[in-house]
C-alpha cells in the first residue's frame, strides 16, 4: 500500500484510479498506460545507460588496442632502421675493406710490371752495348771464322747486300 500511495503522489492521480485486491491491485485504463509508458522509458533509460557503458567499455578496448597496436608498429620501425642501419655499416666496413685490399693488389701489381720492364730493358740495354758478352773467346774465334766464310762465299757470289750486311756484323768481332 506505501508503493500505491508513492505512485499516487508521482502519476497524480487518486484513490479512484487504482483499488487493492486480496493478491493483485487493480488500475483504471489510464493509470495502467501511465504505468506502462513509465516502464517502457525507465527501460529506455536503462537501455542508454547500459549502450553508454558498453560504448565506454568497447572505446577503451578499442583505444587499449589501437595504443598496444601503435607502441608494436613504432618498436617493429626501430628494429627496422636498426637492421638497416647495421646492414649500411656492415657492407661499408666490407666495401672499404675490400677496396684496401684491391688497392695493395694493385700497387704490388703495377711494382711486379715495374721491375719486369726495367730488368728487360736492362738486359736489351746489355745486349745493345755487347751482343756477344754471353760468349767464350773461342765460341768468339768461331763465330768470327764462320762468317768470314760466308762474308768471302757472298763476295764470290756478287752478292754485295749480304755482303756488306755480314762485314757489319764482323766489325765487333775484330
């Protein structure tokens, strides 16, 4: 009967509109849709406060998520530039180093030419100045006794260019 008399009060409405049975209360039609158009919006009311505190609820999963997904992106880009950045200095440190190395192959290779040339051209320069310095007097005497012989077979030929070819060949030997 209180809960009767409090909803009195707030729907105004009187004694006339509601009656107390033995175990049910019965309402007037009016009272009854007043009754049933306060339910439904207390259920509406509910409705919205229980979409605002999953919407709260689903906004702090979803920012908890989107937070741990950023933090994971920003650490997964510095393992990315760290292994790039280990990656530049890696393959610097080898170019440089292999570069080093052609560098000495290069320099021993330009002194191994050098000092080829200059001993073959010591030994031409030698070979210049005495054709004959490899040769014992009497390989000397023979060399000289056997193109006298063709220098005299040439002149009694009257083949007077391989004549004076051989006696030019002679004047050292003499």
């Amino acid at each position: 009967s209180h809960l009767v008399q409090v909803l009195s009060k707030r729907l105004d409405i009187t004694d006339a509109d509601w009656q107390i049975g033995h175990t049910k209360i019965f309402l007037r039609l009016e009272l009854a849709t007043k009754l049933e158009l306060l339910a439904l919006l207390r259920v509406h009311a509910a409705a919205r406060t229980i979409g605002r505190f999953g919407r709260f609820v689903a906004e702090r999963q979803a920012s908890k998520l989107l937070t741990a997904w950023g933090r994971l992106r920003l650490h997964m880009l510095k393992i990315y530039r760290e292994r790039n950045a280990a990656t530049s200095i890696q393959s610097a440190y080898r170019m440089t180093k292999e570069r080093e190395l052609y560098k000495a192959m290069q320099i021993a290779a330009v002194k191994v030419q050098s000092f080829q040339r200059r001993n073959r051209a010591i030994a031409i320069a030698d070979a210049l100045r005495d054709p004959y310095s490899g040769m014992t007097f009497a390989e000397l005497k023979a060399l000289y006794t056997e193109e006298s012989a063709r220098l005299d077979e040439a002149a009694e030929k009257n083949d007077f260019q391989t004549a004076a070819e051989l006696e030019a060949k002679i004047a050292p030997l003499k």
